[in-house]
C-alpha cells in the first residue's frame, strides 16, 4: 500500500506535471494516460527506492519516455515520430503551475457536467479510474469510457493549451468553481450506498479549491467557495454516531466541531464579502459562518440565516435555495409558515417527489404536531433515497411517531 505522504506528493505533482507535458506536446489525451503511468510507477517504486532527490523532475522524465513510446506505437502518426522521440526529456518542470489551466481545461464547455467531474479527478486530482469509479459507485470500465470520452472531446473542441480569456474566463471558472462543489458536496453527503460521507473526494475537492485560491486569491466566489467547504467540513465528525447513523444539525455535538476550519473558513468568509460583487458562494460561506458561530443550535441566529437566503434566492434563484429558507423561515415565523412557503415547490420538476423535499415537509409537519402526515412523508422520503444513512435516519423518525 502506498503511503499516505506518498500519496498527497503524487496528488499535488501531478497535475504539475500535465501541465508542463501538455504545454510541450500540446496533446490532452496522451499526455494525460503518460502521466497516469508514472503516477502508477512512482506509487510502486518510491515506497520501495525512496523519494527521488527531484520529485517532479523524475515523473517528468517517465512521462515523456510513456508519451514517447505511445507516438512509437501509433502508427498512424508515424510522421512525427523522429521530432518527438528527438527531445530530450527536461528533468525539470518549468516554474509555471498549470494546474489552473489544467482545471479550466477538464471543465471544457464540450464536456458534460459528469465528465468533466470525471476528468478532473482524474487529471488535477491525480485519483485512478478505478478510485473514480468507486466513489460514484459505477462498474470501473463505465468510468474508463466516460474518461475517454471526455478526452476526445476535448481533442476534437481543439484550441491550444493556455488559460481562457475574457468573458469565456468567467464562464470557465464559474464552471470550475461548480465542479469543485459538486465534489465536494458528493464527499460531504454521498447521494447512494452505504456511508454518509466519502471523506477522500471531500479532502480532495478541498485540496483543489485551496490551489484555485491560491492561484487567484483576489477572487471573491473563490474564497467564498473555500470558506463554505472549510465551514462545512467542520462538522463533519459530529454528523454521525459510532455506528454510522445520521444526526442533524440540531442534535450535533458542537464540541466535536473543528475549530480550526471553523476559524480559518470565518475569516475566509469574512474576506469574501469585503469584495466589490456577491456571489452565490459568498452568501453560502456567510449561512455557514451564522451556523458556526451559535454556541448551540437554540442560539442560531435564524433571521440572519433567513435574510441571506433571502439575498440567495435573488442571485442565484434555485428549489434548493428556497427549500433551505423554508427551514429558517420556520424557525423564525413558526412550521405553518414554512410549510406555505415549501408549497410553492410541489409544481417544480426539479425537487418534486425529491426526498429532501418530503424529509423538510415531514420535519415541519411535525414541528406543527401533524404527526399522520409526518408519518407519511418521512416513510415517502424514506423510499425517495438512495442514501441507506439517510434512509435509515428517516425510517427511524417515522419508526419514533409511529411508536
């Protein structure tokens, strides 16, 4: 087994060394499958050998020897083989860190949402198909068809290798930004399987996010997205029990938070808003912030929470948004208010018959003492879920009313 600092070297060298490759060569694809094959190599050889005294320049050398020996074994490209196979492979990787780059590339608009998780993970993130494939719980040869599928389109969209411009910038690191989320909340709370958390895609969405801030520190949604992430992730050992069951934000064992995320992630939300825009990440980083800050779940300051999803729903209006105001709203105006409000939702195909959805109303309806119709939507939310912690945790509300 590879050990762990092993590991995080491999995952932070990586897309360093892609970087670098693909400047070179200008070829996504293969340079990408070279870099996974030193990867693969240094895993076995360093625990064996030791560290090379220059790390990043040994997986530069192999992967410009696998990158080599691909163009060799192509024979359709046999014409530039003489000018690849004449470089002498550099022993060191250039000052430049591409890993931005990198990203901005991997979430290329020709790609969808799913494959340019897949390739990030695979290509910044340094995770192998098959860890890929486990986190999302599909067959590993489905990922390794998603990947490659993605590669080749981002081949066939062309371009050169360098960082967007302009209004396509925005775009490309908003689009970077969601894929980072997405990662991350998929680790924070898995959406199927067994567990509740898969803690390696939550490290590393944090990981990636760090390098993005450290590359564009000045960037407000960055930081905000950063501080969400740290904010969140605080709580993360006192949102299950020793044997794995749920426990909701209002029953957590605040001392089990960690207050060194809790305070970096305050002063990273902090930072956010002093910015010239408000982002959606921002006002996130602020609803965590609020959270954080309460001593105990009686002493959250709910109209605070309720006004910041109020500036939510109107930047960035989404179901989920105004699902989460309907929790403050309760808290601050009583379950029938709401209630009214999550009404306004049965007509939205997006979160219809979703289980967050039910499992809101259900907690609701039974704050309101409507313990029939909590029952039902517990026991509906329930079946809606593909989570078994979470379904667990909902049966055994419905388990509690019905006794």
């Amino acid at each position: 087994m590879t050990p762990p600092a092993v590991v995080d070297l491999l995952r932070e060298l990586a897309p360093q060394v892609l970087g670098a490759l693909v400047r070179r060569h200008d070829r996504f694809e293969g340079c990408e499958d070279a870099v996974q094959e030193a990867v693969l190599a240094a895993a076995v050889q360093w625990p064996v050998e030791g560290l090379p005294a220059n790390p990043r320049g040994w997986l530069l050398t192999v992967a410009s020897r696998r990158f080599v020996d691909q163009v060799r074994s192509d024979h359709a490209r046999r014409a530039r083989e003489a000018a690849v196979a004449a470089e002498v492979p550099p022993g060191e990787v250039p000052d430049t860190d591409d890993t931005l780059v990198l990203l901005f590339l991997c979430c290329h608009p020709a790609l969808t949402e799913a494959s340019r998780i897949a390739l990030t993970l695979r290509a910044v993130g340094g995770l192998t198909t098959a860890e890929i494939a486990r986190a999302f719980l599909v067959p590993e040869a489905t990922m390794a068809a998603r990947i490659s599928r993605a590669k080749q389109r981002v081949r066939a969209a062309g371009g050169s290798f360098g960082p967007p411009v302009g209004e396509e910038r925005v775009e490309r690191l908003r689009a970077v930004l969601h894929v980072l989320y997405l990662i991350f909340n998929e680790g924070y709370t898995a959406s199927s399987g067994r567990e509740l958390h898969r803690a390696d895609l939550a490290r590393e969405a944090i990981r990636l996010t760090r390098a993005v801030h450290a590359r564009l520190p000045a960037d407000s949604e960055v930081t905000g997205l950063l501080a969400l992430m740290l904010l969140t992730q605080a709580r993360q050992a006192a949102r299950t029990t020793a044997t794995g069951d749920l426990v909701p934000l209002a029953e957590q064992d605040r001392a089990q938070w960690d207050r060194e995320l809790i305070e970096e992630g305050v002063l990273l939300a902090k930072a956010s808003l002093a910015g010239p825009a408000l982002g959606p990440y921002q006002v996130q980083a602020a609803v965590a912030a609020t959270h954080a800050d309460a001593a105990s779940a009686g002493e959250t300051d709910w109209a605070q929470v309720h006004a910041l999803y109020l500036v939510l729903e109107r930047i960035a209006p989404n179901p989920v948004v105004t699902l989460n105001r309907a929790i403050a709203l309760a808290e601050v105006r009583g379950p029938a208010a709401g209630l009214a409000l999550l009404s306004t939702l049965d007509g939205d195909g997006r979160l219809a018959e979703h289980h967050r959805l039910l499992s809101v109303r259900a907690h609701l309806l039974e704050k309101a003492g409507d313990v029939a119709g909590a029952l039902a939507n517990y026991r509906r939310a329930a079946k809606a879920t593909a989570s078994i912690a979470e379904q667990r945790y909902l049966e055994s509300r419905a388990a509690r009313l019905k006794a």
